[in-house]
C-alpha cells in the first residue's frame, strides 16, 4: 500500500495533516497491511520507536494522538466517513486502521 494513497485517504476524511495523529494514523495503517497480525501495543511501540523526540515518544503519546486526530475525523463528518462508518459517533484506532485498509484494498 503506497503511502500517497494512505494520505489521500485521511485527507478525504479531512484528518487534520498539522497534528502528530496524521503521521502516526498513516504509519499505523502501512504496518498493519504489512502485518495484519500485529497487536495493539506492538503497532505502538513500533510506531514510537520510529520517532526522534526527546523526550521519547510512548506507546501511550501514539495512541492518545492517534484518537485525537480521529476525533476530529468524526467532527467532520465527510461523506466518506458516512461511507466507511455510518452514524458513528466514535471510532476506536484499531475499527478505523481496518476499514481504511479494507477500504483502500477494495481499490474504491
């Protein structure tokens, strides 16, 4: 899965691009197509260790950052979003890295 096309899909779903959540959101969703058997916390830490931040980034930094950024994905509410997740009025990280990656794999 190309990175252009894991960007294009965020932006389609108006995912702020000036906020850590973007980048670690992208990163997440190229590993996990990668290896669909990864679990949470290892996505994390393997996410928080490609960072260069003093003071390091946590897995607990990824995941908050990663739910920020969703939350102003549902703010906006794009048709893409009614597409992908209905009325939903929350999407937990890993919901949202799966329907993206089922979502750019059926090539829509």
């Amino acid at each position: 899965m190309t990175d252009k096309k894991i960007i294009q899909l965020l932006l389609d779903l108006k995912c702020p691009t000036n906020i850590l959540g973007f980048e670690y959101l992208k990163q997440a969703v190229h590993i996990v197509t990668e290896n669909k058997g990864i679990r949470k916390m290892e996505l994390y830490r393997s996410i928080a260790e490609t960072c260069n931040k003093k003071p390091p980034v946590t897995t607990t930094n990824v995941e908050r950052s990663m739910r920020y950024a969703l939350e102003h994905v549902v703010a906006n509410n794009t048709p893409l979003y009614q597409k992908l997740f209905g009325d939903a009025k929350k999407v937990v990280n890993s919901e949202f890295i799966s329907r993206c990656i089922l979502y750019l794999e059926a090539g829509v």
